[in-house]
C-alpha cells in the first residue's frame, strides 16, 4: 500500500508554545488530507478534512484558529497546535488519499506532551 | 450525524478461540467500511477494506462481512494468536464532505497463550 509519514513521531512542548506536525504521502499524490487526534482508550476523532490549495474544512467544535493546517502541495499538509496547552496533549494521526474514492492511508502518528 | 459502535469494548479469550468483533453504524449511507488494527502507541494498520456493494471480504484469518442496511458489521478473527492482542477499530467512510472515516471506540483484545 501507499505510504504516508509524519514528522515529529514524538514532541514535548512547553505551554504556550506552538508546534508544528507535518504529514507527507510519499509515493503518490494527495488531494486530500485528513487529521485526527485520540485520547487514551479513546477512538479517533476526526479534526478537519484538508484539500490541497484551499482552505481546510474544520469539524464542529475544533477550533480553527488553534489548530492551523496548510496543504500547499500533493504531498504534504502540516497541522500547527498554535499556543499549546496541557489539554492538547494528544495522539494526532494524519491520513492522505488521491481523490474521494480512493483508499485513505494513514500515517504513524505524532504523540503530542504539553508541560 | 454518523454513530459507530463498537461491541464489546474488551475481550480477553484463550489462545486458538474463533471471536467475532462487533460494529454497527446509525447511518447507512456509507462508502465503504473498514476494520483496522492499532497496537499501543502506535498508527493504524488496515486489515481488511468492504466497499458498500460488497458483503464480505476475507484475508488469511481474518473474514469481514457487512449488512448495510442493519447497519452491521462483523471481524471473524479463526484460530486466535498472541500476537493478534491489538485494539481493533471499525471504521465507516462517508458518502459526502470528503469522504472522511468515522471511528468506533474499539475492542481491546487480549490473547492468552
């Protein structure tokens, strides 16, 4: 299957900081992109649905100006948790697909820790 | 809004058992349905992909099937192995706004040699 990476695996913040996830489809192109985040023991919550060269589409109750994502190119979409808190802490998970109906790859995952 | 339920949430059987994994969805107006697996700490590996038109789809130990309009979906895992303990997440992909996945809560399974 077709491979999609993130960078960092694992982060440590200090609160107020930001930090920024990338998410990369590595052999082939991704018009659309997808970030989730899970909580411990908990499921993965989709947090907005990206296409590349627009704006990104947020799931109600996530905060958009909080969590800033661009997806300038295919194959690439970063995700930016701007002034981080301890309740940001999080696994967040990215996801990439060629088109609507394809097959959605999803990445290692980012374990986020704000102190 | 699309509900996924997963049933039961944890499951702990001697190694060898058949089990089956339980998922249902409220909305039916589903693309595709897919069961993945996640070990602690770790990403999501697909285990086994049913496109809406389709009502099972089997690889190695592994048998998926699916009822759409009950809203069903059932993971056979034959002859359990250790090496099977692992979170298994169904996942639903909808039929509009991107065609995202909506996710269960999970079955933690727990093989015992």
């Amino acid at each position: 299957g077709a491979v999609v990476s993130q960078h960092p695996s694992r982060v440590i913040c200090k609160s107020g900081t930001s930090v920024k996830i990338e998410c990369r489809s590595l052999d082939f192109q991704a018009t659309t992109m997808f970030w989730y985040r899970q909580f411990p023991k908990q499921s993965l919550m989709l947090m907005a649905t990206s296409n590349e060269g627009s704006k990104a589409t947020y799931e109600q109750g996530v905060e958009k100006d909080k969590f800033l994502i661009n997806h300038a190119s295919l194959t690439l979409s970063t995700l930016t948790v701007t002034s981080a808190h301890p309740e940001d802490s999080s696994f967040y998970i990215c996801s990439a697909q060629e088109g609507p109906q394809y097959e959605q790859y999803f990445g290692p995952g980012t374990r986020l820790t704000v102190t | 809004k699309q509900e996924v339920t997963q049933i039961p949430a944890a499951l702990s059987v001697p190694e060898g058992e058949n089990l089956v994994l339980n998922c249902s969805f409220t909305d039916s107006a589903i693309y595709n349905l897919q069961w993945f697996r996640q070990d602690p700490g770790k990403g999501l590996t697909s285990l086994l992909l049913i496109q809406s038109s389709q009502r099972e789809q089997t690889s190695g130990r592994l048998n998926a099937s699916l009822d759409k309009s009950s809203g069903r979906s059932t993971l056979y895992i034959a002859a359990s192995q250790p090496g099977d303990s692992a979170t298994y997440l169904c996942a639903v992909r909808r039929e509009y706004s991107g065609y995202a996945l909506n996710f269960g809560k999970g079955t933690s399974l727990l093989v015992t040699p």
